[in-house]
C-alpha cells in the first residue's frame, strides 16, 4: 500500500505572500515584535555570524507532513555551480565555521561532495541535514564512507522511535529504512561512544504539540533505540514544527490554526529570545539569495540589507548588528524551551 503522504503534491498554501497573510489574519495574537516589547525585550539584531546554512535544492526523495521547503521529488530547483562558488568564496571568512547543507536532500545536489571537500578544505565544520533514507538509495549507498572520510557531522531527522509515528510523518517504510541507515553510520563509528563522527538525531512532532523535553526524550531514544535495534547516536536535538507550507495548510484545512498559534504565543518564553540562531546564521536560498533564516527563506522574506541580498555581494561586517525580520512564525522558536536548527535553546 502507498503512504498517502508520498502522493501528495505541492502544498496548498505554495505562495509566501498567502502564508503570510493567512499568519497575520490571526488578529488576536500579539504581533511578535509587540511581544518583545511587552517583554521589555530589544528588536532582534544579528551578533556575529558563525555559521551559513545553504538550502541546496528542493528535489528530495521523500514527501514528508511537517517539511516547511515543500520537498519533493518532482522539485527541479537545484544550486548551480556558480551561485556554490559564490558560497565558497563567502565561507572563507574567518568569522565563518559552519557550513550547514540542507534541502530537500542536499545529497542530491550533483555538487554535493564538492562543496563538502572545498569546505573542509578550508577547515569549515560541515553539516548535512540528513534524512537517513537517501543513504539507501541507489547512486548514493556510498556517501555514508564520503561523509565519514571528511568528518561531516550528520544531522539526522528521525521523527520518533516509534515505526507507526514515524512512517506517519514521513511515508510507509521510512522507519525501517531509517534504522538500517543508522546501522550503516554506526558501523563506520557515527554516534558511538568517544567518536568524532557526530551523529545528531532530530525530533519533530506528530500533530500540532510542542516538543517534550529534549533531555528526558533523548533518554528514551537511548533507551529504545538502543533496546530493539542496537543503534548509538551522540545527541537528539527537538524543533517545533513551524507554521510554514504543509504544516501550515494542513493547519487550516484542519481548523487547528488558531489553537495552534495560541499555543506557540501562550508558551513565549523570553529566556530563548538571546539565543535565538538568526543572531548568528545566514540563511542562503537555492538561487543564492540571503536571509535571516531558513523559516524566513521559505516566506520569501530577504534580509534587512538590500545592497547585500546575494551570496556574491555578502560582506560580513554589513550583515552583523542588522535588523532580524520578524513575523508570527517566529513564535515557534521561542515556545517553550525554544527550538533551533541546534534544537532546544534553554
């Protein structure tokens, strides 16, 4: 039987100037910067940038419920050769030491190891936002060893320990193949005791609640995935489903938008708002375009620096101490214990 997640098309609310309207049509939420106001907190201003995160295509083999990019495998938009030269160039500024690869599946890019090599090679640490299934698929069953022999750091999304939730969140099979792809990372020394090889699972909800804690449910994967499948990883690290794409259409079709805002405005926790990561990233689109984050990105919503709106123009001191774009959507990574591409913030 086919998931009916894997037939699902693009989703419904594709347009950034529609999800936008639909956040902002939510009247009786307090408008964000009015939150930190009322916090007695200043508007958001980036700090020094550490890291770019660099969304390397929307092709992607899978078709998952919360992906907020709307991947896809019959997305087409990849990063040139070009606009990645133009990222190189960028990321050997000495204040840079992350690069972040995500998608879709960023391994699907054709210059995926390019990039990769050309970035530990200028002594970057390089993440690939993995989701465990491609690793499995044909063309790609050796990228396991290439990853591990440029010490890639691999983040991981496996949405629950669970078959049933998982295979909800992300189509029929996924959890199997998940796990046998964890097995092949942990046998070339990811995730395990005193190794380099950095193994970072990720939760996201199933359904429209915040995380749990992050440190009492990375207990439980230990617990459980180690149990029944034998399987080590170095952290877990929780994100709160953004109310962005087909999250936010399923929302509104469901008639859960406005409990859901509620509860993302009723958890603001003040104390996540100093860590927040658009304070240290930038965020670059397919196309090279630049923005506060990937949340942001997918909203269409540039960067506060207009001469500097491109990868080929970025200029690191511009960009440090700029206005940090805000909207409703940001609430979600202030709920709670916040939520990051680094996962929980306090």
């Amino acid at each position: 039987m086919v998931s009916l997640t894997l037939l699902r098309q693009h989703s419904k609310l594709a347009d950034p100037r529609e999800q936008l309207r639909i956040l902002n049509d939510q009247n009786q939420q307090l408008a964000f910067d009015q939150q930190l106001e009322h916090h007695q907190l200043p508007q958001l201003q980036a700090n020094k940038i550490t890291t770019m995160q660099v969304n390397l295509g929307k092709l992607c083999n899978m078709t998952c419920e919360h992906c907020h990019v709307d991947a896809g495998p019959d997305r087409r938009e990849i990063m040139t050769a070009d606009t990645i030269q133009d990222c190189l160039n960028a990321l050997a500024h000495p204040d840079f030491q992350i690069l972040d690869l995500t998608g879709g599946a960023p391994e699907m890019n054709p210059l995926f190891r390019e990039i990769v090599t050309q970035a530990t090679n200028l002594n970057k640490q390089v993440i690939d936002r993995c989701n465990l299934t491609i690793l499995l698929a044909p063309g790609y069953k050796d990228l396991p060893e290439f990853l591990a022999a440029h010490q890639v750091e691999i983040v991981a999304s496996l949405p629950c320990y669970l078959e049933e939730n998982t295979n909800a969140q992300r189509g029929d099979g996924a959890f199997q193949k998940s796990i046998q792809a964890l097995k092949i990372l942990n046998d070339l020394g990811y995730g395990k005791p005193d190794s380099e090889l950095k193994l970072t699972l990720v939760f996201n909800p199933v359904g429209f609640s915040l995380p749990p804690d992050q440190s009492e449910l990375e207990l439980a994967y230990r617990r459980e995935l180690k149990k029944h499948f034998d399987i080590d990883f170095t952290s877990l690290i929780t994100i709160t489903n953004m109310p962005i794409s087909r999250f936010l259409s399923d929302l509104v079709d469901q008639g859960k938008l406005e409990e859901y805002m509620e509860r993302l405005v009723q958890a603001f926790n003040p104390q996540t708002v100093s860590g927040l990561m658009c304070r240290s990233i930038i965020s670059v689109d397919w196309q090279g375009n630049l923005y506060d984050c990937d949340f942001n990105q997918m909203l269409n919503l540039p960067v506060a620096v207009p001469a500097r709106r491109h990868i080929r123009d970025f200029h690191n001191q511009e960009m440090q101490n700029r206005k940090i774009i805000t909207n409703q959507h940001c609430y979600g990574c202030t709920a709670g214990a916040g939520s990051s591409c680094g996962g929980a913030i306090n």
